[in-house]
C-alpha cells in the first residue's frame, strides 16, 4: 500500500521569518548557503494531526546550498518516505501515520521553510524499493550496521531493545535458550526486512528465521506455527499483555537496534546535515519529546534517544577555500570493521606532511593547514559522516612518542 501526502499553500499561522537561524548556524550548514524563501512554508497535513509544536526546536542553522541541494533536489519540497512497521518512526492509529519519523520531519520542514511530501508504505521492501525507484530521498529509519550498502545512513536517534516473546509453557527462558540445536529445529520469526530479521539473519547459528509481513508473525506465535517471535521489546510487551494466558516476553535482550534515517549515497552533505540536525534535537528535546508521545510509551521499556554521537561540522581547515563536493568519488560506505580501524572513536584523524608542498602546508600564523591532502581528508570525512582531526605531521610525531 502506498499513500502520498502533499500540499503547497501560504505561510500563515507560522512564522517563517524567524525560521531563519540568524547566529546559530555551524561553519559546514553556512558556508556558500543560498538564503531559503520565507514565505513559502506550509505544513504537510500529518504535520498538523496533534502537532508537536516549535519548543522543542533544534538549536541549528540552514544548510549549506550543497546540502540543501542533497536534501531536496527539486528546490520545492522535501520528499520523505517511511514505513508504518515501527513505532519507534511511525505506525497507523485510526488509520492516519503518526510517530517520531513524522514529528521529526515536520520539524526539520519548517526549519527549511520547504513543504513535505510524504510517502508511506506497509512494508519495509516496499520503502526500499521505493528508494531505488528514486520515489523519495529521505527515508526513515533502519540501523546502520544492518542497512543494505546503498543506503548512506545519518546519526541514529534511537536504541531500541530487541527480545524474544515465546509461548507461555515454553521451556526457553532467557535469549540464549532459543538458539540451540533440537530436533525439531527451533522456529523464530521476525518482521519482513527489518532490524531483528537482519541481525538473527546473521547470527542463528542452530534456529531457522521464518520473516512475516505485518502481524502475520504474532498470528504464527499465537497458533503455535513458530517458537520465539523476535522484536522490539516495546511492541512486544504490548502484544503479550493482550494475550496474558498464552505468552510471555523474555527478560534479557537479543541486541540493541540504533534506527537513523537514510539518504542515497554520495550525498554526504545531506547526510551530514541529517546528522548535525538530529544531534541538536537530541540535545534541544524533540527527540526525546517525540518518543514520548508514542503510546503506549516506548521509553517505559527500554528504549531510549540514542547517546550524542560526532557531528558532521567540519574542521576549521575545511573551510578555507574548500574544494566542495562535486568530485566526491562513487564508493559504497565501508564494512563495520573497516570504519573502526579507519576511526576507532568516531574521529578521523589524519595527519598531514607539511614537508612536501604537494601534499600540505602550514600556516604558523592562522595555524591553518591546506593543500591536496587535506581536501582528499575533508571529502572523506564528510563522505563517512565522521568529525576530522588534522595534524601537522611533526606535531603528530610529537604527539604520538609522547604518550
């Protein structure tokens, strides 16, 4: 199922004009930006179901041109979609999409004083594939150490604990009682696509995963069609409290699931802007203000607004004649383990041979560096979503045998 959303009208009830970010912008959303028309503003129509409201609004400037460009190539709209699969992004009451993936959006629409298009789907293969048919290019949410590789993924926003729910004569007790050998083989099910179906995916060593669209896997559980039903605790807790006599939710967790909104690759600016602007929702409230809103609340168990994580804002060095995006390369986004031994925490840091002037060289005065190898730096942290650390390479020498 597929449901758009659209509508252009005046600014009337909202003050666009102080939308504008005056003194607040970080050097990466400034630099080169095109100012954004302050009266063409106006809300989607899930914008103004129960609306979350401006105090919560994140502390943070426009984008860059480049990452406004990213953002919404058309210059008119912002073209969001999402899944209905989740009340950590978005779920139906009353049939209409409500949730953080919504209040969120709404907001980061004003911000830029663009209206919003959204597109909705049942299922998590449809948004996808949606996203390849480039319905959209701002989608929510999935984890990004278990995206698919063509999605380029912001910060996450949230941590949402993964169980098991299981019959209530069931001899598994704890997360590690399910996966083990037995005749017959151990049934779990999982959502279609989405996070505990692409972790189990990974790591069952003994079970078989069975994947279900929409509640056809509690309908599984319930008929005694599958032995354990992996998801969000959340979700979970409610589906076992309406069926008190006939299961229970495990005590202990499978893993954590870390949801961000995702973007095509090689749109690093807008990537980074995501990022930049959910790091100061988290800091400003609206994601905590949005997780609340979810009933039954989701924050009752165990899911919590992902810790602060690096933002994008460039090093200083960055924006001393840079040389921009447009010859970013064409490369997929590195293995979990190649990103921790590329910045083990979450910093990249590089150092530059101010020795051989078709490399680097430094500025004593400004201390500033520049040359060819602090642009292929800058260009990789922002094409990684990482905070950049330069040094000079004696200084780095220095600092490397004084520890």
């Amino acid at each position: 199922m597929q449901r758009t959303i659209s509508l252009i009208a005046l600014c009337v009830a909202i003050g666009c004009a102080q939308e504008n970010g005056a003194g607040t912008d970080f050097a990466q959303h400034h630099q080169g930006r095109e100012e954004l028309a302050p009266d063409t503003f106006v809300p989607n129509p899930l914008c103004t179901n129960n609306p979350i409201g401006s105090t919560w609004d994140p502390f943070i400037g426009l984008p860059s041109s480049a990452a406004l460009s990213q953002l919404s190539p058309s210059g008119t709209a912002l073209r969001i979609g999402m899944a209905t699969t989740n009340q950590h992004y978005a779920t139906l009451k009353n049939g209409v999409p409500v949730g953080p993936a919504i209040d969120i959006s709404c907001r980061l629409g004003v911000k830029l004083h663009l209206p919003i298009e959204f597109t909705i789907y049942s299922t998590l293969p449809d948004l996808l594939t949606a996203f390849r048919a480039n319905k959209f290019e701002i989608g929510w949410a999935f984890d990004p150490l278990l995206a698919d590789p063509d999605l380029a993924l912001a910060n996450p926003y949230v941590s949402v604990p993964n169980t098991y729910a299981v019959g209530i004569n069931s001899t598994f007790f704890h997360v590690a009682d399910v996966d083990v050998p037995r005749t017959p083989q151990v049934q779990v099910g999982a959502g279609l696509g989405n996070s505990p179906a692409v972790y189990l995916a990974q790591h069952l060593k003994y079970a078989n995963l069975v994947s279900f669209a929409g509640t056809a896997g509690q309908t599984a559980l319930l008929n005694g069609q599958i032995d354990a039903l992996a998801s969000g605790r959340a979700g979970l807790t409610t589906f076992v409290a309406a069926n008190a006599t006939k299961l229970r939710i495990l005590p202990d967790n499978i893993f954590y699931a870390h949801l961000a909104p995702f973007m095509h690759l090689n749109n690093a600016d807008g990537v980074c802007y995501l990022s930049d602007y959910l790091e100061a929702a988290k800091t400003s409230g609206l994601v905590l203000q949005a997780l609340s809103r979810i009933t039954p609340s989701v924050l009752a168990n165990g899911s919590i607004v992902e810790p602060a994580l690096p933002t994008c804002a460039p090093n200083p060095s960055c924006l001393i004649n840079p040389i921009g995006s447009a010859w970013d390369p064409v490369i997929g986004k590195p293995s979990a383990a190649a990103l921790e031994q590329l910045a083990p925490n979450g910093v990249l840091t590089v150092a530059i041979n101010t020795g051989n002037g078709n490399v680097g060289t430094f500025n004593a005065q400004t201390g500033a560096l520049s040359g060819t190898g602090v642009d292929l730096a800058c260009r990789m942290a922002a094409q990684l979503g990482l905070s950049l650390q330069l040094f000079n390479e004696s200084q780095f020498r220095w600092r490397r045998t004084s520890r």
